[in-house]
C-alpha cells in the first residue's frame, strides 16, 4: 500500500508516466465521410533536424536539403495538407551570438551555419526545399527556436513568407500582437493549427516570440479558436516530453487532456527524438479526440532504430452535422532514415523497424506505401 501512495504521489509530481500503455492498440472513430460533404486528410511528421552529417552532405551534393527525404514526398501527396517541426532557426547569416555576417553562401561552417553542439541553425533554402516537397504549414516552436535570439525568429519568419510557407508557434519581434497559430481552408474545412513548446532550453524569450505550452494563454487561445462560427477543428501541435522516453510523463497527458477539453480535435507531439504512443480520447463533451505524444525523428543524424525511424502520420477530417468537424480515421506510414537518407517503409520491410512503429500504432491502420489512404481513412471516398 505504501509503494502504491508514493507511485501515485510520483504520477501526480511528473515523475513517471502516468499511464502504462497498452502495446500497438489499433484506433476507431465513429466518424463518417458523407456524400457531398467536406473531407480533409492531413498528414503529419515529426523533428526536421539537419545535424552535421546530413548538413555536409548537402553542402557537397545538390544544396537541396529535400535530398534527404524525397522519397517520402509522395507520402505527403497523399494527402490534402501537410505539417511538419522545423527544429532550430533558419536565419540568413546569423551567428550564435546574433552577429549578422551577411549572405556567406551555402556552407556549413559551425559558426553561421550550425547542426550540432545543441545550437542550430539552417541556410533558408531549406524552407523552399520542405515547401516544394509539399510541407504546407511549418511550427517553428520548440527548444531550438532562440538558437539564434529574437533576430533568429525575425529572419526565419520574414524568409518563411517569403518563400510562402506559413508559421506557427513563434511571431516576429515587431508583431507584439501577432497571431501563434493560423487557419487555413483545407477542402473547405477550416483548420486553426497552433505551435507551441514546453522550453527554449533557458534562453529568455523577451520579446514574447514564442507560445509556452504550458501558460494558461496557450490553452485559452485553443478555446477561444474552438469557439469561433469561422473555425471547424483546431489541432494543436506540442513540443514536449522527455528526451528518448517512449511513453509521455503526466505532464504531456495532462496537457493533451486539457487542449482536447478546450476544444481540440488533435494534438500531435514532438520533441522526445523518439516515438510516443497515440490514443483516442473522449472530452468532457463527448467528443472524439485524437491524441500523438511524439512523432520522433522525421529527419535527423541521430543513431539506433529508435531514433532513425519515424512515421507520416495521417488524419482524416470531414464535416458533421453541426458543421464542426469530427475524426473520421487514422493511419500511419513508416519512415527511416538509411545514411543520409530517409525512405518509406512498407508491410515487407525492415522487422526492427516495423515492431518498433507497430509497438506504438498497431498494424491495422498501417498504410502501405502504394495503398489507398482515402480507403484507410473514409471507406465512403472514391
């Protein structure tokens, strides 16, 4: 008796995870695709971190960084839109020191240009490269979003919309009353995605450039998106949890609780480089909820299976009656990472890698490279 108080007191300070999980439960959801009603398939990935290995090897190759996942394009054109952490800065000639050395070209010289010792920093290019692989909608929330200071956020920003990809989780320093999250019309339903992060790994964030998971405004931003006529689902996408662990601390289920309860349709993780589980969860007003702690390693150098494998994960959305709108399926294919490059995973794959998603998602809603994702998710859609 006594072990199990001081394991529940552990639970409630965020000590051990608070759930123990079953292993790959498979996910249903009552909802439905009608005829001519609104459908959206949203696909989503983890951690984009170019580290040293990756980045050089750009450098001596194409300059393009989509060399390293263009294989995985075509997953995202299965569906309708596409979200994706870009993890660290991609500041135009900015030092770790905020230092402004102007345009020195595509290199990588660990001064301007960094993807190691914790501080990064990624040539712009690399926000055309993720939109012409078809990332739609990029969150720049996360530990690494100050790596390079307010002027960091201000340039990656500014180069961001630029090159027409939008952001979430941070806002330009001049922009006090900037927006964290944005709406878009996907299929004519419209999605409000907002970013945010449990940590800036201590580096202050004085001009209130970026979203805390965990302060009362993140939550009360969810609810006030949720309750706008001109909004249909809010997904919400954390950088949260502990580094390599592969279940979520209280805190992580917690907070996707209270996103969910605010009025989130889905909360979709990062930051542990590993994989976390995913959960269907119930609100306190009946609602389906779709819930991922943490999508791991979409792109990183990082070694093991654990953290070289990951997944694109996908959502389907269509309207209800009410004209919200509800899940209707979920499915996942599997990614890994082979040198320096990042390949799809289908059913005959590598065993290490598929115990290691199915462990986490199941097989039932696994998607196969060549197979229908409209069949995955609406069994209703052509």
């Amino acid at each position: 008796m006594k072990n199990k108080f001081f394991k529940s007191l552990a639970v409630m300070l965020g000590i051990l995870p608070s759930v123990t999980w079953a292993q790959g439960q498979d996910l249903n959801f009552s909802g439905r695709c009608q005829e001519n009603s609104p459908f959206a398939a949203i696909s989503f990935v983890g951690d984009v971190l170019i580290h040293k290995m990756l980045y050089l090897n750009v450098v001596s190759e194409s300059k393009d960084f989509s060399q390293i996942w263009r294989s995985i394009n075509p997953l995202f054109a299965k569906a309708h839109f596409s979200i994706a952490n870009l993890e660290g800065p991609a500041a135009m000639g900015i030092d770790a020191q905020g230092r402004d050395w102007g345009d020195v070209g595509f290199i990588y010289d660990d001064r301007v240009y960094s993807g190691t010792n914790m501080v990064f920093n990624y040539h712009p290019r690399i926000l055309e490269n993720l939109r012409n692989s078809g990332i739609d909608l990029l969150t720049l929330a996360n530990n690494h979003s100050l790596d390079r200071g307010a002027i960091g956020i201000d340039k990656t920003v500014n180069a961001a919309r630029s090159y027409g990809i939008p952001t979430v989780g941070v806002r330009h320093s001049q922009e006090r009353n900037g927006a964290y999250y944005k709406t878009v019309s996907i299929r004519g339903i419209n999605v409000a995605f907002v970013g945010c992060t449990e940590s800036t790994n201590g580096r202050s964030d004085s001009k209130s450039q970026v979203l805390n998971c965990f302060k009362p405004e993140a939550e009360s931003l969810v609810r006030e998106l949720a309750g706008r006529s001109d909004v249909d689902a809010v997904i919400v996408y954390p950088h949260w949890g502990e580094e390599y662990k592969q279940s979520p601390n209280s805190k992580q289920v917690a907070g996707a609780k209270r996103f969910l309860d605010a009025g989130a349709v889905a909360v979709v993780g990062s930051h542990p480089h590993v994989l976390q589980p995913w959960d269907k969860y119930v609100t306190k007003d009946g609602r389906e909820t779709f819930i991922v702690y943490s999508l791991g390693n979409f792109v990183a150098g990082q070694k093991d299976v654990e953290r070289r494998a990951s997944a694109v994960m996908y959502l389907g959305l269509a309207k209800n009656d009410q004209g919200k709108a509800q899940i209707t399926g979920v499915a996942y294919t599997p990614t890994v990472r082979n040198g320096v490059k990042i390949y799809p995973m289908g059913s005959g794959g590598d065993r290490a890698v598929l115990n290691y998603l199915n462990k986490h998602y199941g097989t039932q809603r696994m998607l196969d490279i060549n197979e229908s994702l409209g069949l995955k998710l609406c069994r209703s859609l052509p």
